[in-house]
C-alpha cells in the first residue's frame, strides 16, 4: 500500500510539472516556418514577454535589406527592427514578424511576397494578432517591397513604414522598382502609388546622404502622397548615408505612432 501510495505521488507531480511546462508562453525570437505552393520557408517571429493569449495583438510585419537574404530564417533578424528590439524589449509591444527572401529575389517578388503574408497569416492565428492593427515596415530593398506590397493589398494594413526605399530602383540596383514601374499603362508611379494608398498613414524615413538608393526616391514619394492629400509623416536624417534604419526604428514615437493607427471597418 506505502508504495501504491508513493507511485501514485510520483505521477501526481510529474503531471502536476508537465502541465505547468505547457502552460508556459514562448517569447522571445521564435523559429517557424511556412510552406507556400510546396515550398518550405523559415522565418521568426519575435513575441514580448508580457504575451497573452487573452488578448489581441498589434501586429507588425518587416522585410528586410538586400543584405539578409538567405534561407537559414536568422539573419533578418540582424539588421533592423530585430536589432531595435533587443537593444530595447519595451519599446515594441507588438508580435513581429519576420520572413527572409531567398537569395537572387526581391521582395518585390510575387512568390517572396506570397510567403511573407502566409507567414503573417500563421502569426496572427497562433499569437492573436488584432487583424485592425496590422503594419507593414521595411529597410531598403524591403522598402521597396512595403511600398508594393501596400499597393496590392490596400486597406490590409493600418500604417506603413517604409526606410530608405522608393519606387524605381537605384543605378547600381535597377532590377529592384516596384511593380507599376513596369506597367505601361501608369505614366506617373509615384502618384499612382500614393493614389492607391491613399489615407493608409504613412510615416517615410531616409538619410540625406544615401548613397545607395537616392534620397530623392523618398522626397518624391512623400510630395506624391501630399498632393494626394495623404497621412504622411517624413523623417530625413542630415549626414546620415543608407542605414538610416537604427535611427527610424529607435524613434520616440515610433511604437506610439504605429499603436495610434488602426483599420475602421
């Protein structure tokens, strides 16, 4: 009977520390991965420590430089908004996400673009994320893809986001322009970029002294979105070259800027 008794102790405790193990939240930087038409992608997500599933969560969904591109998931999250969470974790009270596109593509991809969204549709499910608090943030060429990306999807996101990018692509890098560049049927891409945006608030960022996508791609974009009557907000950074990205991200306002944006449905 003593060591009935004791056995059944034994199981009590283990069940008792199996379900606490479960009953714990993963934060941090996660590893997940999508599979989009058979084709297996990594990407991280990175969770506040504060999470609960008994709330709704903002959202923000990044794309990275030229730089990060690869398959290992990890090396978007160097450069960039990663770089700015864990330089400061209460900064940003969002689930963030953040897919990698393969080497040789551009985010403004229609596959890279494809696994991007599934992996934001799969945070959004598994960590509650409020669909009308969803943003979209990029650096550099993922400048470029926020500013495709928010042309086709409109109304998908309550705010943009874009550091250093623009609309057609720098001199050393014209492959990368958004997809109206091609289209021969839009005489003005900027314009009809900020057309189709149009009152999603938008807050630019770029350095005055870029030398890798002119700083006029941004100047343009932001006059376009003012004459369309646009939400706009633009930060230049005098002396600063292309990684104007660690002093958008580390903004004041940054984090309360995007948090006062939502969709009305």
């Amino acid at each position: 009977m003593d060591q009935l008794i004791k056995t059944l102790a034994v199981v009590v405790c283990l069940v008792f520390v199996v379900g606490s193990a479960n009953a714990r939240n993963d934060t941090g930087f996660l590893n997940r991965t999508v599979s989009v038409n058979g084709t297996v992608y990594r990407y991280q997500v990175y969770v506040p420590a504060n999470w609960s599933k008994h709330e709704k969560w903002p959202v923000v969904l990044f794309l990275h430089g030229a730089g990060e591109r690869g398959d290992d998931g990890l090396l978007q999250t160097d450069v960039g908004i990663g770089h700015a969470i864990r330089e400061q974790t209460s900064r940003f009270p969002f689930i963030v996400v953040m897919p990698q596109c393969r080497k040789n593509q551009l985010w403004t991809d229609a596959d890279m673009q494809a696994q991007a969204l599934a992996a934001l549709q799969h945070s959004m499910k598994e960590f509650h994320g409020d669909r009308d608090r969803v943003y979209l943030t990029g650096i550099s060429m993922g400048g470029y893809g926020t500013w495709d990306v928010a042309v086709k999807y409109p109304g998908k996101f309550a705010a943009l986001a874009p550091v250093c990018g623009g609309i057609h692509g720098p001199q050393r890098f014209p492959q990368l322009h958004v997809s109206l560049v091609n289209d021969t049927s839009v005489a003005d891409p900027y314009g009809e970029t900020a057309r189709r945006i149009g009152r999603t608030p938008v807050w630019v960022f770029h350095g005055a002294d870029d030398d890798t996508v002119p700083v006029d791609e941004s100047r343009k974009m932001v006059d376009a979105l003012r004459a369309a009557g646009a939400d706009v907000r633009y930060s230049e950074y005098p002396g600063v070259a292309h990684n104007s990205w660690d002093r958008a991200y580390a903004e004041p306002e940054f984090a309360s800027w995007l948090l006062a944006q939502r969709l009305h449905r």
